[in-house]
C-alpha cells in the first residue's frame, strides 16, 4: 500500500510550467519532529548558558570563600597544636606542684597511668599544598580537618581530666593551707627562755625532773598570744599551773598556757594566729613571773622549739 503524500504546487513567474513536488507525509511528520527537538535542545543549551552566566559571579564568589576558607582552617589547626603545647606544658606544671605537695597523680580522680602518658595528636599548618592556591590538596585539606577534630575532642577530653584534677589540687592545698594555719609557728610571748624543754632539777625540790614546755619569762601583764589557728579547749585554774589555757588545734596538736595573770578567751572560742588570749602572770606554782608552755602532738609532750619558725 502506497504511503499518502502531500503535493505542492509551484506556479513560477512567465511562460514557464507549472511544477508540481509529491512529498511523502513521514517525511513532512519527522522534519516536524527533527525541527521541534532542535528548537527544544537549542532553547535548553541558552537556558543553561544563561544560567552559567548568571551563577558565574557567585561561583567566584564561592571559590574565593573556599580559599579563604582553607587558609582559615590551615591557621586555625596550628593555633589547636599551639593549645595542645600549652596544655602539655600545663600538665607538666601540675605535676611539679604534686611532686611539692606529695599528691600522686594516679590516685586523683580514677585516672590511670596509660591516661597520664597519652599524648596531644599533632597537627601541623605548614603543609604547602594547603596553603596554595593555585593546586590545592582536597585529600590534604581533608586529613587536615579530620586531625583538627581528633585533636579538639582530645582537648575536651583532656580538659575535663584536668578540672577534676584541678578541684582535687585546690581541695588538697586548702588542707595543706589549714594545716599550716593551725601548726604553732611563732613564739607565744616575749622574753627569754629560762628553762628549756627535757630533764632538769626541779627548783622547788633540787630533784631531777621531766619539764613538759618551755619557761619565757617576761614582765607581768605582758601579752600571750596564739601561735596558730585553733579553738579554745580548756580555761581553769590549776594548783600547780595556776590559770591555764589550752587551745586544740587540730590535727592532733594542742597548746597549753600556763602561771597566766588575766585570760581573754573562754572556753569554745575560735582564736586565730597572733590573737592575745591572755597576759603573762605568776599564778599557781611559780618563782616568778613567766609563761609555761607547752605542745602536745597525739597527747604527748613535744619540744616546743620544733614548732617555732623565728
């Protein structure tokens, strides 16, 4: 069966016949098809062109912030190495001040020895291939960033460690702070020492003796002060001491004061260092005017001299 076809007629100018062109309607359906798919390809090539135009200037705009975004990365990975150097020389500084304080650092805060040694990863910023940028390393710029995560997440790790660390130093030195605060430290009165703490002949029967303190003479109604922090234990007369007063000071130490003329302080009181608690005096047993005194550690009888500084 014959395909259908289209005539067309061309009627030229003058003498000439009349032509007549026979032209098989598949033919006239694909041009159709072949001219619209051309007008669909060329019209989506200027649209993309237009578009690439368009985004042109933000593309640059992209890639200068990439590149800025680089350098910004390169510079911020060797201020991490420069934290992680400090905190090196951080833990190095604390573990001189626990070598000082004799605290050992594998007891504080459940933190083991391979903790301790583990050291800060590296990251260095240097790299020439990160920093130019004409050919820039994307595998280069990757590695960089994941170090740089590696690194702050030890950071933070680390940082955590070293608070707790830091709680159990501050709570140590305030220990070591109340122990100094309450350790006798300083003479009690003025004066001189007539008789010193060990055996001697007793001056009321010329026989040999145990003297539990140390005798400072001095002038009557001149001030006793504390030697250290403590709470008042004891305020009583006693037949052979006289008006005596004993301080506890904690941690095993106490302090008596004895042949007092007045006394300043009562019984349950706080005194701190350098406090007048009372005035030398010639009450109970006694030659003469003088402060008897004495230091107790775990209730036994101790030089006095050990704990003065001056």
């Amino acid at each position: 069966m014959a395909s259908k076809k289209i005539t067309i007629v061309v009627v030229p100018e003058g003498p000439r016949k009349i032509r007549q062109i026979k032209i098989p309607r598949f033919w006239i359906f694909s041009l159709v098809v072949v001219f619209l798919t051309a007008s669909l390809s060329v019209a989506w090539v200027v649209r993309d062109y237009l578009s690439i135009k368009k985004d042109l200037p933000r593309l640059s705009s992209l890639q200068e912030e990439n590149s800025l975004q680089r350098q910004q990365i390169t510079s911020l990975s060797g201020k991490v190495e420069a934290i992680n150097q400090k905190m090196v020389e951080l833990k190095e500084f604390d573990r001189k001040v626990r070598d000082m304080v004799s605290l050992d650092p594998s007891k504080v805060s459940g933190m083991d020895s391979s903790r301790e040694q583990r050291q800060f990863i590296g990251i260095g910023g240097s790299d020439s291939s990160l920093a130019g940028s004409n050919s820039p390393s994307e595998k280069g710029h990757k590695k960089l960033v994941r170090l740089m995560y590696r690194s702050l997440d030890n950071l933070d790790s680390d940082i955590s460690v070293q608070k707790d660390e830091k709680a159990e130093l501050l709570r140590l030195l305030d220990r070591q702070k109340s122990i100094l605060a309450s350790t006798p430290s300083v003479w009690p009165a003025r004066g001189w020492v007539s008789s010193a703490f060990g055996y001697r002949l007793s001056p009321f029967t010329s026989e040999k003796e145990l003297h539990r303190g140390l005798d400072i003479c001095g002038r009557r109604g001149s001030p006793v002060i504390a030697p250290a922090d403590g709470v008042v234990f004891y305020v009583e007369w006693d037949p052979g001491y006289g008006k005596t007063v004993i301080i506890n000071h904690g941690y095993g130490l106490n302090t008596m004061y004895a042949h007092l003329d007045k006394v300043f302080v009562k019984k349950g009181q706080a005194v701190k260092r350098h406090q007048e608690i009372a005035q030398v005096g010639d009450s109970g047993r006694t030659t003469g005017s003088h402060l008897h005194y004495e230091v107790h550690l775990n209730g036994v009888p101790v030089n006095p001299i050990r704990y003065i500084l001056n």
